[in-house]
C-alpha cells in the first residue's frame, strides 16, 4: 500500500485562488507502508525546523498503480528530498 501525507499549511492568496490556485497551500509526499511513519514523524520535525504554519496533517492510501509511479515513491522516501522540499517552500 502507498500512503499520501498531505500537509495543509495556510490559505493561499485570495487573488491567486481567484485565479486558479490552489485554495490551500502545503506538501504532499508519497511514501510506503514500511517507512510511513519514520517520513511522517521526519515531515513533522522540518516543518517545525523550517518554521512553516501547520494547518492540519492527515495521512490518506493510495493504490500506487492508480496514482503515482514508483518512482515518485522512491523520490519521497529520502529524507534529503523532503527536507528540501519543505525547505524551499510551496
């Protein structure tokens, strides 16, 4: 199984989402069963590092085969590409 952690941080602008984006903006990450929650405890510490507003953090599964590839799996499961991430922002 293929978990999504989905991280709601702040609502976006107000002209932005007029103008297509999103109404919320945050991460998502795509991690395995194995390492769901060494990533999600990871996710949690470099928002707290990198001083991002936290709205709410919910964690969904996914079929893998219907919604992302293994690459994109393998691309989330290093650390260093999380804390990147969340690093340079949305």
């Amino acid at each position: 199984m293929i978990y999504n952690i989905i991280v709601d941080c702040e609502k976006n602008d107000p002209v932005d989402y007029r103008c297509g984006g999103p109404y919320i903006l945050g991460f998502d990450f795509f991690v395995t069963d194995e390492n769901k929650n060494e990533i999600l405890d990871f996710v949690k510490e470099m928002l707290i590092k990198y001083k991002r507003p936290i709205m709410n953090i919910r964690v969904t599964e996914k079929r893998a085969d219907e919604y992302v590839g293994q690459e994109t799996i393998e691309y989330w499961s290093k650390k260093e590409n999380i804390e990147q991430c969340i690093k340079e922002g949305y």
